[in-house]
C-alpha cells in the first residue's frame, strides 16, 4: 500500500523502530504464518539468526527480548509495556517460549531451544538490518523458514518480495486523488489544486479511510504522544543499559512549574527541550511511544507541535476544537514530507545515518510547523529543506549501542533546529536556491558514502571514543 500518516506515525515501544519495533513485527508476521501452515503442533527447534546492524546493537536496542515477544505473537502497536514486563519475566522464569502463543495456544519451547545467533559481519544485500527465523521438527527438517529486513520506521520487508512490494506500492498510487513521490510534484499537486500540502495529504488519506476516522486518528495518535510526556515526566533516576544516564525530564519539569507558571514565551526552547527529553528518556527505557517517523527520533515532532499548541501567535485564545485542528493538519503536512523521505532515500539509521532519523523528523516537524503558522506551500517545502540541509551528514553512533547518549540530546537539539527552519522560511517568500528534492537526494548520497562504523553498529564516534563505564 502507499505510504500514508498512519504509517508514518505509529504506536510502538521503545527504544528502536528499525531494531525493535520490527524486528517484533517481523517476528509476529513468522509466527502467525507458522499458525497458518499447520505445522505449529509439530515444531520442536527455532533458530534466528541477526545480521549486520541488528546483531551489533541489538543488546542495547532490546532486539532479542522484542523478537521473543513477536513470536510469541505479540505486535507493537497493540502490546502494552505491562504485558512486555509480565511475559519477559515469564520467560525468564520458566525458560519457555510459548511460540505463536498470543490470544490462543501456542507451542512452548524451552527457551535453550531458541537460538539466537548474530552476525553482525555479515550483511544481507537488502539491508543491513537483516534477521532469518527457521522452525525445524523433531527430526531436524525444516517446516518454516523466511528472511525479513528491518528498514526502518518500524517498516518490514521480505526477501524476495522486494521487487513486488515496489510493484504493489506503485500500484496503489495509482488509485490515490493525488499521487506524489517528491517535493516539485507535491508542490505540484498544490499549485493545481488550490491546497495546502497538509490537504494534499488528506485528500489521499480520504481514499482508504472517512474524515472522521482520519481525525480521530490522529487524534490519538497525539495522546499518545501527549501520555508517553505524562508518563516520562513521573519516572526518576537512572535510564536501563547501564550507562548510567539520569533521568532529567522530572527535575526539569519541576523546575518550569516553578519558573514559569504562565508559560511566559521567552521560556519556549526550554519546554520545548522538556518535551523532546521526556519522549526520549521514555523510549530510551521501552515505554510506549510513537514512531515518528522512527522512535530514535520520535521526540521531535510531539516537541515542535508541542510549541505550535502553547507558543505560536494566537494560541493562548484558541478554543480546544482550534487546537485539535492545529494537531491534525500539523501530522498531515509532516506525514506529506516524511512520504518524500521515505520514497526517495531512507529513514534508517542503520542505512543512512541518523540524518535519515533525526534529520528527517526535524524535517518534517519545520514543515509542518510552517504550514499550521500560515505558510504557503512553497514556504512549507522551504521550511523542511532548511532543517535537513543542516543535519546532512548526521551519523550514528550511540554509546554502547544504546538509544541515550547522544540521541536522547539530539532530539532537543533537533526540534529547536525545526522551529528555527520554520520561521526562516515564513519571513521569506518561498522562493530559495535549494530545493528539498536535491536534499533529500543529498541525504541519500550521504549515507550511501558514510562508512558503515557510523551507520548504527557501535564501531565509531562516540560508540568507541567515550568510556561506558
């Protein structure tokens, strides 16, 4: 199917789109094919084995632990991190797996029967972020077996259905009003039409789905952005993974409240840093979050809307149905961008870098922004190109391999950098001598010539040049 908003923003848990969310959901698409064949009953071994990436971060980005609950038959978007807690401990416990277990009877293995088996020298030609499930009988023959590659945003693809994924995708823009796959043909459907890029977005989006479930929608999608801050904000002390990093949304959410009580405007970085820190200390700890586009970098956007919502002009009178039409058409016009990304480069910083995480949310969070402030579409687009210009080239090298240190800052740093390329682009015409299609081709480029060291393997930067201890 074409990429639509519910795509790019999806609920999940943390820390990783491309290294748990996927990998979960590869694993949960195995075991329910596993269900259908009839062999369940009959499986006596299970064997997976992580390539590339996967295999070199995976300790740190809870691949292992989200791949045993995908084959248990759980899915990211509808587990709840009570039940991730309440089944990891079972295991634990007991050493068994129930395989394909989730709403129904499922298999159990001892769970030294599950091997897990990384790789992370070898790379699979699709991707880096390769993984291959494999049951097998009593008698060692195989029943089941199938490659998935994690490619970022939490999206799976299968070897050997790439070329017809790509088929399939073409196929359903075809029935879509106004089909776009970069920024001049957006722009495009724009000028033509008399819309917004927001509303181009909707227009699509009303192909597959009615107004009304595509506002409620979004809607929740945003309390659940809303939900992961009051969550974070009342959890205190050291993040998982033993790198020692303090929690520090409390103290500074304590410290606002104090300061400014009347959300004085000259306190808006400082909130805005709140909310991105508060998102990522959650996801850096597994808690539910939403993928936007990817969970490295889900604080960014739910950050800049959060400025839209308290900071913009004219907010402080705007009534509560003002305010959801603020966040609707705020996620439709990022959703629109995040589309341009993902058909023309990556948003996986396994494959490109974390300029292809951060850097294309800060992207889409400008534009977005932009266009709830009263841009025009050419200052919308402007706006996003602004914001990924200056994260091109952004690696990825988390320390230990976690989902912390420095992406937890990164995010901060990264929506101030959005809201800095939206008022650029508003207090110019639009008109400006880079386009974003040559950035986002730039980006891509990019990550293709970036050494593999920092493309999410823990081999270089700051992975290798910082003590963890």
């Amino acid at each position: 199917m074409a990429v639509g908003v519910f795509d790019l923003f999806s609920i999940g848990i943390g820390p990783s789109s491309s290294h748990t969310v996927g990998p979960m959901r590869a694993a949960a698409v195995f075991a329910e094919e596993l269900r259908g064949s009839g062999n369940l009953a009959k499986v006596a071994g299970l064997r997976v084995d992580l390539y590339g990436s996967l295999a070199a971060t995976g300790h740190g980005h809870g691949t292992m632990t989200a791949i045993l609950l995908g084959l248990e038959g759980f899915h990211p978007e509808k587990i709840l991190p009570a039940e991730v807690e309440e089944r990891l401990a079972a295991i634990a416990e007991t050493g068994i797996l129930n395989l394909a277990g989730a709403g129904g009877e499922g298999v159990p293995l001892p769970y030294g029967v599950t091997d897990i088996i990384l790789r992370p020298l070898t790379i699979l030609p699709r991707h880096t972020n390769g993984m291959t499930f494999a049951v097998t009988d009593e008698a060692g023959e195989v029943l089941h077996k199938a490659t998935f590659f994690s490619v970022g945003g939490g999206f799976i693809v299968r070897e050997g259905e790439e070329d017809s994924a790509l088929k399939e995708l073409d196929e359903s823009k075809k029935e879509l009003p106004l089909p776009f796959r970069t920024a001049a043909e957006l722009l495009g459907r724009c000028q033509s039409k008399g819309l917004s890029i927001g509303e181009v977005m909707f227009v699509n989006e009303r192909a597959s789905r009615s107004e009304e479930e595509i506002r409620e929608g979004l809607l929740h999608i945003y309390s659940v952005m809303e939900e992961c801050v009051q969550v974070s904000l009342k959890r205190e002390g050291l993040l998982p993974g033993g790198l020692k990093v303090r929690r520090r949304a409390p103290d500074w959410h304590e410290r606002l409240e104090k300061e400014d009580k009347d959300r004085d405007p000259k306190y808006w970085q400082e909130w805005v840093n709140l909310i991105a820190l508060a998102v990522n200390e959650e996801n850096a700890s597994g808690g539910r979050v939403v993928t936007a586009p990817t969970n490295g970098a889900a604080g960014i956007i739910p950050a800049v809307l959060y400025y839209a919502l308290h900071f913009a002009p004219g907010m402080d009178k705007a009534t509560q149905e003002d305010r959801d039409d603020v966040v609707v058409k705020f996620l439709l016009t990022a959703a629109a961008i995040g589309v341009l990304y993902k058909e023309q480069a990556s948003i996986s910083g396994a494959e490109v870098g974390c300029q292809g995480e951060v850097g294309s949310a800060s992207s889409m969070a400008a534009g977005a922004l932009a266009e709830v402030m009263g841009g025009t579409p050419q200052q919308v687009e402007n706006a996003a190109e602004i914001a990924m210009e200056h994260n091109l080239g952004l690696t990825c090298d988390p320390i230990g391999g976690l989902v912390q240190v420095p992406c937890i800052e990164r995010n901060a740093i990264a929506a101030a950098k959005a809201i800095n390329a939206a008022k650029m682009a508003l207090w110019g015409d639009g008109t400006h001598r880079v386009s974003l299609d040559e950035v986002i081709v730039t980006m891509r480029e990019t990550g293709k010539d970036m050494s593999s060291k920092y493309k999410e393997t823990a081999m270089g930067g700051l992975a290798v040049n910082v003590v963890e201890c």
